[in-house]
C-alpha cells in the first residue's frame, strides 16, 4: 500500500511525499533499563517488501530514562536519488506517538540521522516502537515516467 502525505513547504505550496520502504520497517527500544544496551538495527526495504533500500539503526538500543538515542537511517546509493526525506514515528504505549522528521546529512545524500530523548517517570519500563519512513516526492517524479 502507499501512503501519500501533503505537507506545507513554504507558505502556499505544499509537497506531496509517497512511501518509498515497507510498513514493516521498525526498531524496538527499551525505555527505563539500569544500563546502556547495545545498538539495535534493521534493513529497509521497498514498499513490496522484496528489495533492501537501506538499514536503520538506534544507538543505544536501550537505557535509562532520559537517554539520548542517535537514530541512523542509511539509505543505499542505488536508491538514495529517489529519497528526499525520512521520518520516524515513537509508539511509547500509553504516553502516545509521535513523528520527527531526520535531518539530512550534508555530505552524504543517504545519510539521515535524529537524537531522540527517553522520556517517563522514576522506575518507569517499557519497550519503544520507531517506525521508519522514507519518502519519495511525488513533485520530482515525471508524469511520463521519464
């Protein structure tokens, strides 16, 4: 299925962006453990599911309340002129969702990265959920398929 988002760039002109990856693309955290866990990671891929675009990471993979998490989203060469954005979605139970946009890295066109904070209270515990979303826009795709 795609899944396509209009969203305002500039006032008066919007982009419509189109899923590039599969909806199964997600990492699991856990939020409120004693130590720093070890960095988890997925790959991502197409909307079919059948050819890898690119790999997700979280740095810790889990940690006290309050950690900062370095999310890393690499999108592979092949496929990174068809990217123009890259968002994530937390699920954190009951305190709620979500969505933040990653920040492009400069140098590297594949290269996407966000610093997420922990959040809950004293002796809180849970498992965190971060859907990966890579984006097409739609704008720079030719209605002729060229």
């Amino acid at each position: 299925m795609l899944i396509a988002v209009l969203l305002a760039c500039t006032e008066g002109e919007e982009n419509a962006y189109t899923r590039f990856n599969s909806e199964s693309d997600q990492l699991t955290i856990q939020v409120g453990t004693e130590e720093l866990l070890e960095a988890v990671s997925v790959s991502l891929y197409s909307t079919t599911g059948t050819v890898e675009i690119g790999s997700a990471s979280v740095d810790p993979g889990g940690g006290p309340i309050g950690t900062i998490h370095t999310l890393t989203v690499e999108v592979f060469d092949d496929w990174e002129n068809e990217v123009s954005r890259v968002s994530v979605r937390t699920d954190s139970g009951d305190r709620g969702e979500d969505e933040y946009d990653l920040e492009a890295d400069s140098a590297d066109e594949g290269l996407y990265l966000r610093e997420l904070s922990s959040v809950g209270d004293e002796g809180e515990s849970r498992e965190d959920t971060f859907s990966i979303y890579v984006w097409e826009d739609d704008s720079t795709t030719s209605d002729t398929g060229e």
